[in-house]
C-alpha cells in the first residue's frame, strides 16, 4: 500500500511521531488510510452541509476497516459569484481543485480516496484530480436542493434570476420579487434543475465514479447519509479489488457520459469539463463528438430550466439509472465497463426502473429525437459553439437577426434592460472567453435578463464567454475562437446579420470572405485597463497549461 511510505521500517519513524501527534492509535496505523476530500464550507448553499456527509463516510470507512483522514477543498458558490468580478474567478478553481487535491494525495500517500464535491467546478476538479493520482476513489456529492414554490408552482435559482429581469420590465412588483427570493433556495444543496452541479454529478454515476443516486438523491434526504456511508465501504471494497480510477474512467465510459448528457439535456458546461476530464485519463475527447452522439440519443428529460420538472422528481422517477435503462433498450451505451459498486454497468442498471414516464420518457416516446446539446460551427464559429439546444424555444431553433455587439456582460445587461434590444436581434458579447475576460464569465443575467424582459423567443445571444446550466433561450456559448486571439466573433459591426440555425448545426454572419479578411487584417487586440487580480491575470492557467486546461493568457498580459 502506498502508506507504507510513511508508516512502516526504521526509516518512517519520524512520519510515526507525526501520527502519534496527530492522535491516531497504533490499531488505527496498520488499516489502509482513506483521504476523505470534504468540500464543506459556509458560503456555498451546496456544501454547507458536506459536513455531516463527511462523518457519514468516515464512518463507513472505519466499519468496513480503514482509517479515514480528512482534508478540504475549495469551492465557489457560482450563483453569488455571477454578475461581477468574482465569475472570473470561478472557472480557474477546478484546476486550482486538481491540483492542490494531486498535492495532498501524493504528498501524504494515501491508499485511497473518497471524494465528497457538490457544486459546479469542484465535480470536475476532483474527478480530474481521482484520474491524475489513479488509486481507489469514490465519489459522493452532497446532493440537489429541494424545488422552492412560489403561489403554489416549483421554482429554482433561474426562476430568481429571471424574476429580475421581470422586476426591471415592470411585470412584477417589489412584493412578488421578494417572494421569490425567499422561496425559491428553501434548503442545503445544489440548485435544484439540470444546472451544471447537478449535470456534473449525475454524469459521475454515468462514468462509473459515483454509487447509485449520486446525482439525484436530495441534499436533505437521510437516503445521502446512507449513501455516503456505503461510498465508505464501497472504498474499502475498491481497495481490495484494486479498482483505480482509470479502470473506470475508460473512452467507452466518457461516451456514455456524452450520450446521457443528451437525454438528460445537461449544462453546456459539461462541454467544457467532460473533454479536461478525459484528457487526465490519456483519452482525447472532442467536443465535435457530441453531434454524432446526439443524432442517435433522443431527449428523454426536461428539467428546469428545460421544463418544469426537478432533480428530486428525477430522483423519484427511478433516477440516472432508470434513464440509463432506456437508452440501453437501443443499445445507446457500452455497459460492460467496471463501476466503483464492483460490478460492471449492466449489473447495477438491471433493475433500474422508470417509474413516471412523464419525466422520464420512454425511449420510443422522447421530448426529442435527438440530444438536448448541439456543437455548432461556420464562419462565426470555426471550431464550436455550443448550445443546449432542450432549453430553446422552437421558433429560435432557426434564427437570424442583425447583431447587437458588447464588448463586456455589463453593458449588454445595461443595453438589455434599457429596453435597447428589440425583437428579432442577435446580441453578442464578447471578450468574455478564457482569455479575453480573463476566466470565461458565466452569462446568466445577460440570458435571465432576456427571458424576464419577455424577449426569450424572439432574440438569440451568442458569446465566447460561457452560459450557465440555468440558461435557457438561443443562447450559444464556447464560441471559438474567441476575440481576444482575434476570432471572427471579435469582427462583428453593429447590424451584421447573424445566422443561427441549430438543426442544421450551424452558425456564420452574412458577410462574404473577403470582407471577413479585410476586418481581420484591421483588427487590433483589445487592451485591457481592469485586470483586478494576480490569480486570474497569471496563475489562472499556468500551472495547468499542459494538462487540458482551458484557460490560457495572451502573451503581451504575462
């Protein structure tokens, strides 16, 4: 085991002094030690109450034989953080997750880990930190919020943001917009639609990282206790068997994260973390995969902000795994690959069971025929834009208007709710990429702003910045190349007219070769004055430049 480094012979007599100071009992010294990664802290709703998973699986861990150590990770709550400096720094935490998860696993030499994430990058930071150290993990989140109400109807996070955006319109008053907010967030865990924490760790039970329920069990339930304890055997099992993630985390199993991720209609965001993922695994994974697999998957759900179903109905109607069991009747997914349960996909899907097939439909009955994500391309976007295509209106999915163009969210929210943006535009924000924000923004407000402003059918946004799971409306985002390397979404005028049209996987500005060459030979990179922090501004991407990271800085910002 890899603790022996640090706990047996003449030479780890000094490591043994430490543990005696660290009060572990010499039974305690001679179990295989368990890293328990807590993500718990206060500011995020989704990790507040990690606490208790964390005793939960201790516990766990030390029936089934180990001896459980804890150690924190980072996190940041994506909904506090929108709309305001503070998004830029929300992206480069799940490679800051990765790497300072690597340097605790390996400095201390732990013989295996249970994970325990929730929100947004702390899903992918850990599962690209389980595949870079490659010893027995599992991971257990926290699990979803319940659905708020309001005047008797479920609402969520996005139902808030929007409620602004109708605030600002004068569609509703100060009393209504106060209902929402106290209603809408009534418990602990991750916001309760197919956002992107939500995507992220149903897609880990997909992978075959996760136990059963993992991404749909309530954050409130007592069934998350029960579950992290068994991730604390589950473990100790992997650990016997010498189950690693690499095992798990097979090409064949990132596919079928891909092919879930379209019937569930997941985040865009997955777009971004599941090809990072895979690339610590030594696998590449294009994004333009997600077509070829969308063109098979039918849509099976439609969870807010898709519909007006939630993650616990999900949980209720039988959960990833009932969903699993209808795309298997077409033989969708490869389910031979071996699971942190032990088993194989086949075993634990077997008796899966979909017990309301109005939220999850049968496989011969979808909301589509196709997945809920789309990667589209042309002359705006040469290598993708990504769209979640279950969350736009039917009337948007062709759509062409002239361009409202915005060098920053800012005056884009500004222009938006100054009632500047009319029926039929296209509005483009740029600057917002990896590079160019610097940290890829979010653009929730921009997209909430339009749906409560009463402009969701009727205008389209696209952006090289990133949308949030709880957008919803023509909203692409990832488009690249971006504009700060002079990308054509950079040479955008006023009143270029934008061509959007998904069902053909497309998206180009009507403007002919040689007028798109003779702005790019006039384009000069955009200076920026209002870089506020050394971390976004240099760190950001440095330490994770060779490693799939998506975050990397102009050379003259160095």
């Amino acid at each position: 085991m890899n603790s022996e480094h640090v706990r047996e012979g003449v030479q780890s007599a000094p490591h043994r002094s430490l543990f005696n100071a660290l009060g572990y009992t010499k039974e305690e010294m001679k179990k295989p030690m368990i890293g328990v990664v807590c993500s718990y802290n206060e500011i995020v709703p989704g990790h507040i109450n990690l606490d208790k998973i964390a005793e939960a699986v201790k516990m766990g861990i030390a029936e089934a034989g180990g001896m459980p150590v804890e150690f924190p990770a980072i996190a940041v709550c994506d909904g506090i953080a929108m709309g305001h400096t503070g998004m830029k720094y929300s992206l480069v935490t799940r490679d800051l997750i990765a790497d300072s998860t690597e340097c605790m696993a390996r400095a201390h030499q732990f013989d295996g880990l249970v994970m325990i994430p929730n929100c947004d990058k702390n899903v992918p930071g850990l599962l690209m930190a389980a595949a870079r150290v490659n010893i027995p993990t599992v991971f257990v989140s926290g699990g979803p919020m319940l659905a708020g109400k309001v005047r008797g109807e479920k609402r969520s996070l996005s139902s808030m943001f929007e409620a602004v955006g109708e605030y600002e319109a004068g569609k509703i008053n100060m009393e209504e917009l106060k209902l929402y907010e106290e209603n809408v967030c009534p418990t602990c865990g991750s916001c309760s639609g197919m956002y992107t924490a939500n995507s992220m760790n149903c897609l880990t039970e997909v992978i075959g990282m996760g136990l059963p329920g993992n991404g749909t069990i309530p954050a409130v339930y007592s069934a998350r206790i029960r579950l992290a304890k068994m991730a604390g055997y589950a473990i100790m099992d992997m650990i016997e068997k010498n189950i690693r993630p690499r095992n798990i985390m097979t090409e064949a199993a990132f596919r079928n994260a891909l092919t879930v991720d379209m019937a569930l209609g997941c985040s865009t965001n997955t777009m971004l973390h599941l090809p990072a993922i895979a690339h610590e695994c030594g696998i590449e994974l294009k994004v333009e995969n997600a077509n070829e697999i969308s063109a098979k998957t039918p849509n099976l759900c439609h969870l807010a902000p898709a519909g007006y179903a939630y993650m616990e109905d999900l949980n209720e109607a039988g959960g990833v795994y009932a969903v699993m069991k209808e795309l298997s009747k077409k033989n969708l997914l490869d389910l031979s690959g071996i699971t942190v349960t032990g088993k194989t996909m086949e075993e634990n899907i077997a008796h899966a069971r979909n017990k309301d097939e109005e939220i999850i439909r049968p496989i011969d009955k979808p909301f589509m025929p196709i997945g809920g994500i789309a990667v589209l391309k042309g002359n705006l976007a040469p290598d993708t834009g990504v769209v979640k295509r279950s969350a736009v209106a039917p009337e948007m999915m062709v759509h062409e208007g002239p361009a409202r163009v915005f060098d920053c969210e800012e005056d884009a929210i500004a222009a938006i709710k100054g009632g500047k943006i009319n029926p039929g535009d296209v509005v483009v924000i740029r600057y917002e990429g990896p590079k160019g924000g610097p940290g890829m923004r979010e653009m929730l407000n921009p997209t909430s702003a339009i749906v409560g402003m009463g402009l969701g059918s009727t205008v389209a946004l696209i952006t090289d910045g990133r949308f949030s799971g709880a957008s919803r409306g023509a909203a692409i985002g990832h488009v690249s190349p971006e504009a700060a390397v002079g990308g054509p979404i950079a040479l955008i005028e006023e009143g270029d007219i934008i061509s959007i049209d998904i069902p053909n996987y497309s998206l180009n500005v009507k403007l002919s070769d040689e007028e798109l060459e003779k702005r790019r030979k006039a384009w000069k990179p955009k200076k920026r004055t209002d870089l506020d922090g050394y971390l976004v501004r240099y760190r950001a991407l440095v330490t994770s430049g060779n490693r799939g990271a998506i975050l990397e800085l102009p050379k003259d910002w160095e």
